[in-house]
C-alpha cells in the first residue's frame, strides 16, 4: 500500500479506536454503578413517622354531614366519597362543572 493511503485511513481508525475505548470505558463504569446500587454495604435506617402539626380548614363535623369539601392535595372524587361517604355519582352529579382529573387545590366541592 502507498505511504499516502496509509496516511488517509489513519485518521477515521484512530477516530474509530478511540470511540471503541470510549464507549467501552463509559459502559464498565455504568455496569460498575449498578453493582454498587445494588450492594451496597450502607445499613438501612428505620426512619420514624413525623405527624404534621399543620392545621387543616376541613370541617370537624361528621363527614355524613358536611355540605361542602375543600380541595386538598391528593384529593380525586374516590378519595373524598371515601372520606365524606358521599357516593362519587353524587359528587358528580351536585359539581356538573368540574372534572374529576383537574381539581385545584382549595377548590370548593358540593356534597350535599
């Protein structure tokens, strides 16, 4: 082979070496994360349940007779029929204009 085409072929497979290098490097270090993630020898830590102190505007009265629910985190129509034990065909039927997937925190729901 000519001194010039030996010449011309060098580049890309250096290129082509060092990419190979590369990826291989990168690969053995992501293959290496995953065992540390998966034994790692840092004991587990029993966390205990902090109880919030926050007050909440919800009416202390009993939940068959509350007439209104405001909105709070979480809060889709089964969770607040389950709390209320008003049935959700109801909660649809008293809020014709609001959508069970896009309720807004602090919104006033009708339950009676």
């Amino acid at each position: 082979m000519p001194r010039n085409d030996r010449r011309r072929f060098a580049a890309p497979a250096a290129f082509l070496l060092a990419a190979t290098i590369g990826i291989v490097l990168v690969r053995s270090g992501m293959d290496a994360g995953a065992d540390r993630a998966t034994t790692s020898s840092v004991p587990t830590i029993t966390r205990k349940r902090v109880v919030s102190t926050t007050t909440t505007k919800r009416r202390t009265t009993t939940p068959s007779s509350q007439a209104f629910w405001t909105v709070q985190a979480g809060d889709t129509f089964g969770v607040i029929s389950t709390k209320s034990g008003v049935p959700v065909a109801t909660i649809e039927r008293l809020n014709p204009n609001v959508s069970s997937t896009s309720l807004f925190i602090g919104e006033k729901i009708r339950l009676r």
